[in-house]
C-alpha cells in the first residue's frame, strides 16, 4: 500500500535513490545534494508558513511504500509561479500563407519569447520509480496533490499549468537544443537544465526576443515542438481528462506543451466531496476505488474504499484508516479514482 505525504528532512537520502533513475528529464529536482536539501526546506517551510494568499509557496509531495518506508514517487505544486524570478516560454503561433498567383498554400510555425511574472499556479516535479510504474500508481500520484489544492483553495491562484517534459533521450540530447538553444547559451542541455534551476536570470540575458521560425529548422527539431516525451504520454492523458488543455506555450529548452486548467473545474477537485467517518470496517468494502485524504493535520493521502451511510457520515475500510492515521469523527475528503466519462461500462450480452 501506498501513502503521499509532505516530504521531510529525513526524506533526502530516499529522494536520492529515486532520483538515480530519473535521466535528464526532471530538471526541477536535480542529483544535487544541496539543492534538494533547499529545496525540502523551503516545502517545510511552505507548508507550515502561509499567508493569506498564494505567495509562490513550494509544496513538495513523496510516494512511500507503507510498509518499507521506501520513496517511490515525488510531486509537487507551486502556488504561484514569477515573483521576483519570472518564468520563461516560448508562445507557439502558426499562420496561414496562401498565394493564388502560384496557387501554394503554406502554414508558418513561429516561436516568440515569453516570460511569467505574475502567477498561474504550476504543478510539477512528478517523477515515480520505474518499478512501480503502472497505470493506478501514476495516475494517484498526479491526482493526490488536487485534493490537497482542493482543501487549501485560498493559498492557490485560478488557474494551474504543467510543463511536459519534451522530447529528450536519457543521455540528454535534445535535437531543439542543438539548433536553437545551444547557439545563444554555448552550453550543453544539461548543464542549462541545471543552471535553470539555481537562477533563471541568463535565459532572459541571453536569449534573443525575436520570433523563431520552426519552418527554417532542421526536421528532427521541428518534430519535437509541443510533443512530449513517451514517457510523459500517460501523465499527459491523466491531466487532459481532469480538465487541462494545451495553453499555446512550450518550454524554452525542450519544447514539450504546457497545459492549463481552471482549478475550479479540474474534475478531482470539482467532484471531491467531504464527510465524516462514521464507521471503520475491518472487512473489505465492496465500493468502487477513491482517492482520500485527512482533512485535518499533516496533508496524508492513500486510495481506498468508502460507502455512504444511510444515516449521514461515511464507513471506511480499516486498512485505509490506519494508513491515514484516521478515527471516528475525523472528517475526510475524497474523490473518485477515475473519471466516470473514462470508467469502464459493462456491455451486455445479447441474447
């Protein structure tokens, strides 16, 4: 069974060794003792310290076997993105050219910088073990953090966006880099994911503020504009079925599509439902998979039955309650695991 939970100091080592097999593709938490270690700081630190409103606060979520103790996974959200370090883009623009002289028809496909200063919220950091990767783990791990969002609206802004990860092999060659990147940085991609972390000042020193033509690039780099990475195909599929749709911006480095979504209407916090536990079963509940969290003290989240009592409140399965730390009268949130539109509907047979 599995838990997500804020992530702590003792947390490091664990993160380390899920780390190891994250390739090039999670710039946002780098093999870097140090700066994972300020990194878990400031999510403490966020956790416990909040203003009245969003404030670019950084909450840091890991997957842990219950039973091990062993970090599978890792998540995060942050409240509002810019501030004082604004977040950087690339609009993605095609125009339609059209000559009836010579009777050709041709689409442009233009990039133009752009930079965030003032907010969405952005969730981020999502990476989860390959061992454990399968379609009910990934998809708890993604949709776990709307609760927490849902039960802390107020710290959140209106709207929340997703980098994809792009198009990127495992021994960090991105083809866009070579032909665009590479030639204002004189820096290879690696290094510039991780310099990205640490200060995002250069990118502004740096780049030049005049549209890009993807038409005038070599194949394999035009190829790779708003696509994502395989290995981010599923994470994407999830976050479309909750709501988000491609915002027209892509990353500066590796052009993979940035989503955005109302948080209001994203479907795990529009449908989350709070209530009372009323009763715990030490049997198994025959009801369809939730995601459900505690309500009160330290954000703890797990999938698990629930059924609704005809006299008000809820019953719980007992493994469930133990692995949130919940007794009568607690009160949880939940929603379900799966979109209704995206369950699978039994067919009958014909006669």
């Amino acid at each position: 069974m599995f838990i997500i939970r804020p992530i702590e100091q003792k947390d490091l080592e664990g993160l380390m060794e899920l780390l190891e097999k994250s390739g090039h593709g999670l710039t946002s938490l780098p093999k870097d003792p140090e700066v994972l270690k300020k990194r878990i700081r400031m999510s403490e630190r966020s956790f416990l310290h909040r203003e009245d409103g969003p404030g670019g606060e950084d909450y840091l979520f890991v997957m842990e076997e219950l039973f091990t103790g062993k970090i599978v996974g890792v998540c995060a959200i942050i409240s509002k993105i810019g501030g004082f370090q604004p977040y950087y883009f690339y609009r993605l623009e095609k125009t339609h050219h059209e000559s009836k002289s010579i009777h050709v028809k041709n689409d442009v496909t233009s990039l133009h910088f752009h930079f965030i200063h003032n907010g969405p919220a952005e969730i981020c950091s999502l990476y989860l073990h390959p061992d454990f990767r399968n379609s009910q783990n990934g998809r708890f791990l993604s949709l776990s953090r709307f609760l927490f969002m849902a039960e802390n609206r107020k710290f959140f802004e209106d709207q929340v966006i997703a980098e994809m990860r792009g198009m990127v092999n495992d021994s960090g060659h991105s083809p866009f880099w070579d032909a665009v990147g590479k030639n204002f940085f004189k820096i290879d991609f690696p290094t510039a994911d991780y310099l990205y972390v640490k200060n995002k000042r250069f990118i502004e020193e740096m780049m030049p503020k005049y549209p890009i033509i993807t038409n005038l690039l070599p194949e394999d780099a035009q190829f790779v504009v708003g696509k994502v990475h395989p290995n981010t195909e599923p994470a994407k599929k999830i976050l479309e079925q909750e709501g988000f749709k491609f915002s027209g911006l892509v990353g500066i480095f590796e052009p993979g599509p940035v989503l955005i979504a109302d948080v209001d209407n994203i479907r795990a916090i529009k449908e989350s439902v709070v209530g009372e536990i009323k009763e715990i079963s030490d049997k198994n509940l025959k009801s369809e998979v939730y995601i459900i969290s505690r309500t009160s003290g330290n954000f703890r989240s797990a999938l698990g039955s629930i059924v609704k009592l005809k006299t008000g409140g809820y019953k719980i399965d007992g493994v469930t309650a133990a692995a949130l730390k919940l007794r009568l009268g607690d009160k949880i949130r939940f929603v379900s695991f799966r979109p209704k539109t995206t369950a699978k509907k039994k067919t009958s047979k014909k006669k």
